[in-house]
C-alpha cells in the first residue's frame, strides 16, 4: 500500500519503476486498495489530521502486515519541527523499518523492503489478535541508514 | 501612482484614510477599520486594482518597528523600544494587484498594499468578500491562523486545522510545537 504523502513519493516510484525495478526482489504490485496490501509504505510528511487517515488505512490492511517508514518526516518529523506535524508515526501505528534520508535513495528503500523480507522468514508475523499485538509480535525496529 | 492613488482616495474617503506610506517603491494605505469594504470598493471599480492577490494577518505583538527598519536598510537609526498597544495588536494587510490597462495610461501590473489595525481582545475585521470573492479563502485563513473574525464572510470556519481546535498557531503568544495534547492522535 503506497502512502505518498510529499515528496518521498518521488522516490517510492522510482524504486518501483524500471531502472530501481522493486520487482527483481520479489515485491512489484502496488496495491491501491488497503485490503489487498500487507505492506505499508508511509512516504512523506503526516500531519495531525492525516494521522487519523494512515490509522484508518492501517486499519483497513489484513493481518499480518507490516509498515515501513520511509524518510525523516515519517519516522521523527524531520524538518518540520512545528505544531502540525506528527514527530514520528511510531506514536500511533508500529514501524517495522525506519528509512532515513531526506528523501531517503531508491536503494534504501529496495534495502528496507529485504529487512521486511528477512523478519518474514523468521517467522515471528506482527497479526493483532481481538485489537491487540499478540505476543509473538516481533519487536525489531530496524532502521536504513 | 502614490500621488494619483492618494488624492483619489483623498477626495472621496478621505476620512478612511489613517497614513500612506511609501518604502522601496512600495506603496501601503492604512485604512479604518470600517471602511476597508469602501475603499475595496473604489478601488476596483474605479482605479483598476480589480486583482486581489493576498490577503493575511499579522500579529504585531512585541513588534519593534525601529529596529525592524535598521536590520533591513543597516542603517542606524535612533533606538525606540516600541511596544504596540493592545487595541492594534493584529493587521491585516492587503495586496491589491491592477490587471487593467487604462488606454495607454499603463497601471498594469501596479500593486498596492492596504493595512487594517484590529484590536487585540476583540479581533474582528469587515469582510471584502462582498468586493473581492476570492478574499473568502484568504479570510478563512487569517481566522484559523490569528483568529481574526471577519464580520459578513459567508462562511467563517477554520481553514487548516481541525474544526474543534481551540488555538490561533501564528500568534506570537502560540509555542513552535504547539501544546501538547490539543490534537488528539489515534490510539496505537
């Protein structure tokens, strides 16, 4: 599920068209619709009043799913250090994989979706059971520098 | 521009008319409060100023005026520590934009900035909307950013933030991060 929220966007399709090409790591399709996602890529700026909407979103996504992150905006607020902006999405949904980088290179991004892969194969899935993270919830924050 | 502006404002309003100022070619009008819908009014109809490009607030709160001046011509200038009384404690400025090009007599492109005084406690302006529609946006903004209530708007609600929040961000009195608490997150 594409969240292009400001200018990582940009980015965010350069990392799915051809010449970044997400698809030769196994993840191509963009889903436009949160109930035929598992991964949420949070690109951009999120504001007080979008917070309620990426929720709702999130929300929307069937277990088990994961969120990245993806630049400075989204994991701390980055620049804008203001009454608007939300320091950190981590507040209000969990983050899987913090990218850093204003906006962060393709290439971080394809590295941030390895590590979502990665945590995959270890098996331990974030599904919230009855509303609430059940226990085998995997912890690791994981952060692209 | 100065002169044919001001002597024609002067001649039909010329009580609405507080003090023209002119600073690097730019030329502003401090209205009265009652009587920016008037002078709006004149304007467009009758000197070509039939484009409102802006309209803000300002919140002139512990505005230093003298040195204000200093900083940006560096030049030095007798230090007044100027507090700006309560019943002028916000502006609204103006910028008015003439897209008309009167036969020959070029005033395209001419600007000309008018200023309102709006008092502190009670922060409440006339609407232009009746002038300028496009004013109604502009107005919405100035309201959810300063608070400023302009009388006659047509739909005086917030501009950007939640309908429900209870404070004017640009003020100067207003912390950078806001306060802690008044927009509510989603619960994670």
């Amino acid at each position: 599920m594409p969240l292009g929220i400001s200018c990582c966007a940009i980015e965010m399709m350069a990392f799915a068209g051809p010449r970044f090409d997400v698809s030769r790591f196994g993840a191509e399709v963009f889903r436009f619709s949160p109930r035929q996602s598992d991964l949420l890529i949070v690109a951009g700026t999120v504001t007080y009043k979008m917070a309620k909407v990426v929720r709702k979103i999130y929300d929307q996504m069937p277990d088990p799913k994961w969120v990245i992150s993806m630049g400075v905006c989204a994991s701390s607020g980055g620049m804008y250090r203001s009454y608007s902006v939300v320091q950190g999405i981590d507040q209000f949904v969990p983050v899987d994989v913090y990218v850093a980088g204003c906006p962060p290179r393709p290439d971080s991004v394809l590295k941030a979706l390895m590590e979502i892969q990665k945590k995959i194969s270890r098996g331990n899935h974030p599904g919230q059971v009855g509303g609430k993270v059940s226990p085998e919830f995997d912890h690791e924050k994981i952060l692209i520098e | 521009m100065k002169e044919e502006v001001e002597s024609r404002l002067r001649s039909s309003l010329g009580d609405a008319i507080v003090s023209v100022d002119e600073f690097n070619e730019q030329v502003s009008i401090e209205i009265k409060r009652d009587r920016i819908t008037d002078v709006c009014k004149i304007l467009k109809e009758e000197l070509g100023f039939n484009y409102l490009s802006d309209l803000c607030g300002a919140d002139m709160l512990n505005y230093d005026d003298a040195s204000a001046r200093k900083a940006y011509l560096a030049i030095e200038h007798e230090h007044r520590p100027h507090q700006v009384p309560n019943e002028e404690r916000f502006l609204v400025v103006y910028q008015l934009t003439s897209l008309k090009d009167k036969s020959g007599d070029s005033d395209l492109g001419k600007r000309l900035r008018l200023k309102v005084k709006v008092d502190g406690d009670n922060p409440v302006c006339p609407s232009i909307t009746s002038v300028f529609k496009s004013a109604n946006w502009y107005e919405r903004e100035a309201f959810d950013m300063f608070g400023i209530e302009f009388e006659g708007h047509p739909d005086m609600r917030r501009m950007y933030m939640p309908e429900e929040y209870e404070y004017y961000p640009l003020r100067k009195d207003f912390p950078l991060m806001g306060v802690p608490g008044s927009i509510p997150l989603p619960r994670r």
